[in-house]
C-alpha cells in the first residue's frame, strides 16, 4: 500500500502535475495540501476519471486539504482539528481508507515570527499533538501525512544561515513537532534513511531546486502498530523539477499489506 503526501500548492493549477505523477506512481492514497481552492472548485471529477475517489476541505485563496485512494472514496471521518472551534482555516482531514486511519495537514507557516501568526502555529500544532494522542489510544493503524511547516533538525536543511529567524527552524517549531512525535510515533522518512540529507520543498527563490537548497518540512508520521509493516519511504525529487512544479515533492512510504 503506497501512500503518499505533496504540498501541491494550488490543485487546479497543477493538475496536470498532478495527474501525471499519479499516472506513474500509481500511489493508493494521495494527501494533498493547499488545495488554494473552495469546495466546488475542486476538481473531483477529474480525479475521478483517474480512477481517485476524494475528500476535501477547501478554502478560498489559501489553505485547503484533501484526502485521494484510488478505486474508492475514502470515509470521512474528520474534516476538522479539534480543540478550538473558532479555527476556520482548512488545514486538517482524517478519512477510513482501506482499514487505516489516514490525516492530511497542513500545519500553520508560522512566519513572521515573534508574532500573533508564530503563537497561532505552536497552538495549531499543541492541539495536533493532543488529537493525535486520542487517536493512537484508539488502537486504530494510522498515518499522520502531511506538511508540518517544520524541518525537525539540521540535517533537515541544507547548510546555510539565511533560514536562521524563520519560523520554520526556530526551537519552538522543533520542540512542538518533537513532542507530537514523542517516542510513540514513528518517523517514516526518519525511519527509512536515518542519516540522509532528504529535503522535500525547494523555495521559488534564489534558485533554491537548481542547488538543491531544500528542506524537509513534509512527513509521514505512523502509529506503533504500523511500525513491522513500513517497507519503504521516499521522496520523488523529480516532481519538482517539472514545468509549472509545485515547489514542494511527493513524500511517500509503502506499507506491507
């Protein structure tokens, strides 16, 4: 079973993207994140034409998350991360897809940092960690996929300084992200390639993918009962380096069946 998260930065933009590297990877459950589209506008009767049933959450210019499995709908179990009701962005999906229990997040940038967006960020990612925790208790299999907005360590970034004071990086957005993981849940990637360099978004700007100057800020994060069947993990660099890419890449992970 092949599950895989991408950042997709604008879903009706990039379908054609999209679609090609499902086309290839041919992957059983896609997380995708800012969708940067509302609810009708996404754009579920080509996905399934391409044999991908869907839940999504939309949201108008920003944010938006979905959840794909080719053959078949996922059942919607969540469309929202609970603990504070007057949250209106669209960054958390959970849906049932082929007896696991998968969420797509997209967790807040954070930036500029200190700041209200930054407090909103270690909050978003406080209740994450407190759903999360009811959700492994649960017994349920279940696969945290998304993007974290956070590059846990150093080897996480390529070497540099020019990140120093962004929210991405900053102690804070480290300590939250390792506490969320804790020493139950696993870290695919983490899992897979101990002490690799693996980045998954390479920024616009200053010719970032051209210097593989990434980072890794897309994880799959898996529950302890999952732990004997991870098979294999993944990013599929290529992805970013097609015309009009998403700057981010396709993280994957296979799970034996």
């Amino acid at each position: 079973m092949l599950i895989a998260t991408f950042n997709i930065n604008n879903v009706n933009r990039r379908l054609e993207n999209l679609l090609a590297w499902m086309r290839k990877a041919k992957p059983d459950v896609v997380c995708l994140q800012e969708l940067k589209a509302e609810d009708w506008a996404f754009p579920a009767d080509k996905l399934e034409r391409a044999g991908y049933g869907a839940v999504w959450k939309g949201q108008k210019t920003w944010n938006g998350v979905a959840i794909l499995a080719r053959g078949k709908k996922p059942v919607l179990t969540r469309k929202q991360l609970p603990g504070d009701h007057e949250d209106g962005q669209a960054r958390y999906i959970e849906a049932a897809v082929n007896g696991i229990i998968v969420a797509s997040i997209y967790a807040p940038n954070g930036n500029p940092q200190p700041g209200p967006k930054f407090d909103y960020k270690l909050a978003w990612l406080g209740r994450l960690h407190q759903h999360a925790t009811v959700l492994r208790k649960s017994g349920a299999p279940i696969v945290l996929a998304g993007d974290y907005n956070v590059a846990p360590t150093d080897l996480d970034i390529y070497p540099t300084k020019s990140w120093e004071n962004d929210a991405l990086i900053q102690p804070e957005s480290r300590a939250a992200f390792k506490r969320l993981v804790g020493r139950s849940w696993i870290d695919a990637m983490r899992r897979m390639h101990p002490n690799e360099r693996i980045y998954t978004f390479w920024d616009y700007m200053r010719n970032r993918w051209p210097r593989d100057a990434g980072l890794r800020l897309d994880h799959l994060l898996l529950s302890p009962n999952l732990k004997d069947r991870l098979s294999e993990a993944d990013v599929d660099r290529e992805v970013r380096g097609v015309d009009g890419a998403s700057d981010h890449a396709p993280a994957w992970i296979r799970l034996r069946t």
